[in-house]
C-alpha cells in the first residue's frame, strides 16, 4: 500500500515528463490511424499512410536532434523522468523475432525488387527502382507503426478505430447500393423487378475489385466488433454485414464474394451459436443467385473454365517467366512489358482477352516472375507470418483482434485471382492489418475462458493494472495466469 500511495504522488510527475517527449509524433500517428481506418474503406488508405510517415519522421528527427545533443531536447531531467517511467507490455512480453522476422521480409523484398533492376534494360530501369522505394515505404511504415500501436493505449484506442472501420464500411457500401439503384432505376421502369442487369459498381474512390477485397476485411473485423458488444448491440452485425453483402454483390466481384463467405464463416465458427450468421448471409445471397439472372451467371462463372481461360493463360504466362528467370525475375513492375512478349511467342494473344495484362492476378505469382526466388519467399513471409499471429488472437478470442484473422483470411483469399493490396489504396489497409497481427498476435495469449466474448487476456489484465499503479481489488480474480492440467490428488 506504500509503494501503490508513492506511485500515485509521482504519477503526475511521470505524465508530465513523458507527454513533452513525443506527444506530436504521437498526437499525429492517433490522427493517421483514425483517417487511414476512415478512409480506407472507401478505397483509399493513402492519406492516413501520409500522416502515419509524417509521424516517424518527426520522430526520427526528434531523435537525431536529441542524439546530436541539441539544447533543450532531452535534459537529465527528462532521462530520468523515462527511466522511471515503466515500458508499454507488448515491449516487455512480446518476443522480438516475429517483428525482426517481418523486417528482413520487407527488407528481402526491397532487395529482390533492387536485385532485378540489374537485368532490367536502360530505358525501363526507373520501374524496379520506383517500386522498390514504394514497397519499402508502404510495408516498412505500416509494419513499424502497427509496433508503435501497440505500445500506445490500445485497449481504449482500437474499439474507436473499429467503430471508425464500421462506419466506412457503412458510407462505402451506402454508395455502392445507391448508385446501383441509380443505374438500374430507368431499367427497372420498362422490365421485372429480377431481370436485374450486370453494371459492376465501383467504390468511392477504388475499383469493383479492389472494393471487393476492402469490404471483405470491413467485414471480419467490423463484425467481430459488433459480436463482442454487449447485450442487444451485438445484433447490429445483421444488419451491418447483410449491407456490406449488398455492396459486394453490386461489385459483381466474384473472388470477393467468396472472401466474403470466408470471413463470415469463420465470425460464426468461433461463436456458440454463430451459425445464423452464416445463414442469413448464405440465405440472402442464395435467394438473390436463384432469383436474379445476372448474379446466378455471374456465379456459375466462378466454376466454368471455358469462362476463366484469359486468368488460366496469364498464370502460365508468370510461370514461364519465373521458369526462364528464378533467382532475379524480370524487374519489380515489368510484369506488363514482359508478359505481352512472352504471350506472343506462346501463341496467345493478350489483346483479345477481357481482362488485363498489367499483373499475374495472383499475388505469389506476380512476385515469383518480378522478383525471383528471394521476392517470392518474402511475400510468402509478409503474408503467412500475420496469418499465424492472426490465427493465435483468433484462437484465444482477444478482445478487439480476434477479427483480423476473418479479415486476413479472406483478403488473401482474394489475391489468389487478383492483387489489389499491392496498390497504396488497397493494400495500406491490408498490410497495417497485417502488422498488427504480427505485432499483437504472437504474444503470450491463453485460451477462451467463460464463453464466447468472456476471454480476458491475462498479461493484457496485468500490464493496465500495473500502468494504473497497483492491481485494483476488483481485478484480482481476473488476474489468474490460465490453469495448467490439475495433478492427481491422492488419498489415503
């Protein structure tokens, strides 16, 4: 009781001395998740990404100032004042490999990208370089400030971002379902209600494609939100993902629309009685493919090959390229130049296919012909290292995470037949997800206890206890560290 009442006496002393270092950079990364989260839903991540990059670069050059001993930066007074002042949990309980892990990933792959601009001609040679830098920023930032997160508040800072998310997602696929019903209403006035027509429906500021990937992550991490509230909030999620439903359709996305199915599938595998999430959307969308010709071809389509030949001669494309060149590739972002050429000779034509030629439509794909060897198993590192983390939260049901693995998986699931998350709007969502994963999910985390939504993590318990300067009486019976197999008791 001496030491909580000497803690509570110096703890105004402590926030004072660790709010003038770094409250700006910090003040500007809350800003840049809150407007990335907003934003990134309705197709564009870039400029939360903007604000995130200018939030490290005010802090790294706050650190070279102090480190080159500027006056006034960093007094005696101020050290001690941080020596003092205890670590954030994750920087003590956290082990260190997965994030050093994801780095060398990053680092790998700006590697690969750097190494295949030496076999990249003269006048093309700005590609490789260009997009190398760009890799480098967008994974490097969103894996370095997903870190910073999770010593920040997080707690108290994630549900705010999620209901962020959530709203988004909601103005996202508000305006996808109304300019479908713009687009449709002069149709409707001469024809049945059903006989709707195909008109694919772009996102606010992103493709049909690329908004079926976003919407299927709204969908994981948002619902899993809306399932953790409490009382008769949780019903919300019916709602919100029939909407987010309604917009994947109008997208007529047709890898979205199974990344979709994915992540409400696995929201309702972790439930007691999660099967009537599945239900209804499967029930929605089965009513919608039986009743409505353009989305029953637009589904058939998904299992006829005849129909998704132009996909099939773009995969033997990249694979030819990788065989021809596997350990540099053919240059980061020289897919398009190099696969017309390589078309050609195998007898196909790109010109007369309905889709572009711009990628492999497959993101391992893409980095094995661009990158070689070294591309392909940093991708393969940056992509499945988050799953596992994600796969962990998902297992233990952590509050406010457990969604990412939904969202990771499904997400991915779609890049399987297209890569959207390679571009800034798309994938700085995607991949700051991705860090988060990594940075929370391999954390010693025990299992579900009590029920579903019930789960409290106990070093998670521990650390705000211990940030609050003492465990509070009310929070000792939660602050058991999860019970091993009982021993045998024996008797007499």
């Amino acid at each position: 009781q001496a030491s909580r009442r000497q803690a509570q006496e110096e703890q105004p002393e402590r926030k004072a001395g660790a709010g003038r270092e770094g409250s700006i950079p910090a003040g500007w990364a809350q800003a840049g998740w809150w407007v990335l989260f907003l934003s990134w839903p309705l197709g564009s991540a870039l400029p939360g990404m903007l604000l995130i990059l200018a939030a490290k670069a005010a802090q790294g050059w706050r650190r070279v100032w102090a480190w080159w001993g500027a006056p006034g930066a960093r007094g005696p007074a101020q050290e001690r004042r941080e020596q003092q002042e205890p670590a954030a949990w994750p920087a003590r309980l956290a082990p260190a490999w997965p994030a050093r892990l994801a780095y060398v990933a990053v680092a790998g792959l700006v590697a690969a990208g750097l190494l295949s601009a030496v076999v990249v001609p003269r006048k093309d040679l700005a590609t490789p370089l260009v997009w190398s830098a760009y890799a480098a920023l967008m994974l490097g930032v969103t894996y370095v400030a997903a870190r910073d997160l999770a010593r920040l508040e997080w707690q108290r800072l994630l549900p705010r971002l999620w209901w962020a998310l959530i709203g988004g997602g909601t103005v996202a696929s508000l305006y996808m379902v109304g300019a479908y019903a713009r687009a449709v209403y002069p149709h409707l006035l001469s024809s049945p209600l059903l006989s709707l027509p195909l008109l694919r429906i772009d996102g606010p500021f992103a493709g049909c494609n690329a908004m079926g990937t976003i919407l299927a992550g709204v969908a994981g991490v948002g619902g899993a939100h809306l399932l953790d509230q409490p009382g008769r909030r949780r019903w919300l999620v019916a709602p919100f993902l029939l909407l987010v439903l309604g917009a994947e359709i109008v997208s007529f996305s047709r890898g979205g629309w199974i990344a979709f199915f994915l992540a409400v599938a696995l929201l309702g595998m972790r439930q007691r009685r999660g099967g009537w999430i599945l239900a209804a959307a499967a029930g929605a969308f089965a009513l919608l493919v039986l009743s409505v010709p353009a989305v029953e071809a637009r589904f058939l389509r998904i299992f006829n090959l005849a129909d998704n030949q132009d996909r099939l001669d773009i995969w033997t494309t990249a694979w030819a390229m990788f065989a021809q060149r596997p350990l540099t590739g053919w240059g980061l972002g020289m897919f398009s130049v190099v696969s017309h050429r390589l078309a050609l000779q195998m007898g196909l034509d790109p010109a007369r296919t309905k889709i572009l030629w711009s990628y492999a439509h497959n993101i391992y794909l893409n980095a094995a012909a661009e990158t070689g060897v070294l591309g392909l198993a940093s991708i393969l590192l940056l992509t499945l290292l988050p799953l596992w983390g994600a796969w962990r939260l998902y297992r233990a049901r952590a509050p406010h995470l457990w969604g990412l693995f939904p969202a990771l998986a499904g997400m991915l699931v779609h890049q399987q037949v297209d890569i959207p998350v390679l571009g800034a709007g798309v994938g700085g969502g995607f991949w700051a997800l991705a860090g988060m994963a990594v940075a929370f999910g391999l954390l010693a985390w025990p299992r579900t206890q009590g029920g579903a939504g019930k789960a409290i993590p106990w070093a998670a318990t521990l650390a705000a206890s211990v940030a609050r300067n003492g465990i509070l009486p009310e929070e000792r019976s939660r602050l058991r560290p999860p019970s091993g197999p009982e021993k045998p008791r024996w008797r007499r």
